[in-house]
C-alpha cells in the first residue's frame, strides 16, 4: 500500500485476479516496450523491407482522391506516378529506385495489411443492454483504413434507433447519436492508436444506453487537457495522410468538435478515461428517441411540412403524435379541432397516406399513432 501510494501521481496500475491474468499483462507490456527498443524510427514511419507498390490497392488509392480537401495534392494526380504521390505523404518511399510502403502507407493503402504484422484490426460489438452478457451483432475487420471507416460507420447506422419529431415546420428524423461526433471519435482511435503494442484491438461498443471506443495506447495529453492545447500526434505519418482528406480537415479540434456534437443534439458532452494500455471515449445517448436536440444539423433528415400542403391541425396533431407520442382517434380529432367526422377521418388518413404516421386499423376504435 505504501508503494503504491508513493507511484500514484506519477504511474498507473490495473489489478488482476490470477496469474494467468497478471502473466498475460506482464507479457504485452514487455513486448510493447521491446518493440519500442528495437525501433528506430517512428512506427508510423517505419519503411516495410519486403513491400513494394503491388501491395497497394489500386481501389483505395483512387477512392483517395475522392475524399481529398487538398485541391493543390488533388491537381497532383494527372502529373504524378503512384509512386511519387505516396513518397510525398509519407505513405511510401522510394530506395535505391525500389518503392516499400511505410507503415503508414500499409495502415491506409494496402492491399494486405495482415501480411505485415501490423496490429490494425476493429472489433465491432452491438450488445443488447448495458452490459456485456448477450450480443445482438458482431463484425470485425482488418481493411484499409478508408474501408474501415466505411464499415464502422454501416454497422453504427444499422445498430442505433432515430426518433422522429416535428420541430421548425419540418418532421425530423433524430438520431440516437450524432453521427459526427462518432466519426470524429473512430478517427481519432485509428490515428493516434499505439500500434507497437501487441495483442490489442480497437473496440467499438454499442450498448442500449452509451457508445464506447476503446484504442490501444494511453492519450499523450493529460484528460483535462484535451482540447485545451495543441495536439501531441502519436503517429506522425498517418496523421498526415488523413490531414489531406475530409476526416481530418480542423486538425487538431477533434475533441472540441465531439463535444460540440454532442451539445447541439441536447446531449452531455462525451467522457474520456485514461487506463493502463488503452485510451477511452464514451457517448451517453438520449435517455428517450424523442428527446429534442437544440438545433438541426445537416445530419438530421427533414421533410419540410409545408410542401405537403398539410392544413395548421395537421402539423398541430403531427406534432403531438411525434413529439409528445399522443395518440389520436377520430372522436380525440374532432374534440381537439372542432371539425366533422369526416374531416377528421380525412385529415388523419392524408397523414397516414403521406406515410407520416401510423394506422391501427385492427383496433376499435381505430388508433392514430407516430410511425
């Protein structure tokens, strides 16, 4: 106890129940720090002896000039061989007339990356509720980093819900967390993950209450201090190659973007925790789908109401529907606005056929309902 008093302000510790557990931290930890030793250059930097441009997948390189910002390095496509544009963004290098991927290169390009012995692989898990106990969807991947992102960002879509309301004349499609600040999030996993450390993946958890990922590697920044300073990159390299690209255009405001985020949809800011070997960010999600966020975004899908020649009850009834989930029956319709039974039979099922909500026509009397 005393010792571990002294070292606590300036080391971190985890605990473990049996020795196999401590064997096996004591293992990853020795590999990491043996890898570090017998580097001499940056991982990221690090030129791969036995790759050449055959390893580069033509598919990816191409897709990468369609997720540039940098129109000066766009331009440089038509004057320039893979070669020579790879060697300027530090993907590549070219020795003694012979072009090897760095690791860099390898992590974004290649077209096998496990070939390598890169620790690069994304685990992907939705679970059921708010632990660990029963998994709904498992993927995981070893892509380039371009397609990883594509993958992470397909499982996310069909893993999280979206409420539906009515705000500013529009009917709003809301997702459960804004897809920015998650994207801001996996990106940031990927470039500053620590790829020297052995047998550790990124995790990306999706549970029924929160969204953690999970990277290999401690921030190089203190907690209270993200967002606050001028980055530290981990991996130099691959940060410049993401930098051209539209993942990384506002270098170094990641951090304060995710909060952002997650403030404008009426959400707490996410949590960020420093462990042992890994770095973690946590999204806590709307407590209800039709929580409100406090502005639109072009992320949220909107049908403007206007459009749809809908009369002022309409959008009145719509809204309580989306908004508050009441539910209508044509005697409730006829109460709220004063009008006929045929009028409201007829301003209900205009809302049903323009497939803004929905119809129980199996119950009696029949039920009026967000969709």
């Amino acid at each position: 106890m005393e010792f571990l008093h002294r070292i606590q302000n300036e080391a971190t510790y985890t605990t473990f129940d049996n020795k196999e557990e401590l064997f096996y931290e004591v293992k990853r930890s020795l590999l990491s720090n043996i890898n570090s030793k017998l580097s001499s250059s940056e991982f990221d930097l690090s030129i791969i002896d036995n790759s050449s441009i055959n390893n580069v997948d033509i598919n990816v390189y191409d897709n990468y000039f369609n997720i540039l910002t940098d129109d000066a390095l766009l331009s440089l496509k038509q004057y320039r061989n893979k070669e020579e544009i790879l060697t300027l963004i530090k993907a590549g290098s070219i020795l003694n007339n012979n072009f090897h991927l760095t690791n860099a290169g390898a992590l974004f390009f290649s077209n096998d990356i496990e070939k390598f012995g890169i620790e690069h692989e994304i685990k992907m898990v939705r679970f059921q509720g708010e632990d660990r106990l029963t998994i709904i969807d498992y993927q995981e991947s070893h892509a380039p980093i371009p397609i990883l992102l594509d993958k992470v960002e397909k499982f996310f879509r069909r893993n999280t819900r979206h409420g539906v309301i009515v705000k500013d004349w529009g009917r709003v499609a809301i997702p459960e967390y804004p897809i920015d600040a998650i994207k801001e999030a996996i990106v940031n996993a990927i470039a500053h993950r620590d790829y020297t450390i052995v047998g550790d993946t990124i995790t990306f958890y999706i549970y029924s209450n929160r969204i953690e990922i999970i990277s290999p590697g401690r921030s190089l920044v203190p907690i209270e201090d993200l967002g606050n300073i001028n980055p530290v990159h981990r991996n130099k390299a691959l940060c410049n190659i993401f930098r051209y690209t539209k993942y990384m255009e506002h270098v170094g405001t990641g951090i304060l973007r995710m909060k952002e985020s997650m403030k404008n949809e009426g959400l707490s800011e996410p949590e960020f925790h420093n462990f042992t070997n890994n770095f973690r960010v946590t999204f806590y999600g709307r407590k209800n789908t039709e929580q409100l966020p406090l502005k639109l975004t072009n992320n949220d899908k909107i049908i403007n109401l206007n459009k749809l020649n809908l009369k002022d009850r309409q959008i009145t009834a719509l809204k309580m529907m989306l908004n508050n989930n009441y539910i209508f029956t044509t005697k409730k319709y006829i109460d709220k606005f004063k009008v006929s039974k045929s009028t409201a039979a007829r301003d209900l099922n205009e809302l049903v056929d323009k497939n803004l909500i929905s119809k129980e026509s199996d119950k009696r009397p029949i039920l009026y309902l967000k969709k």
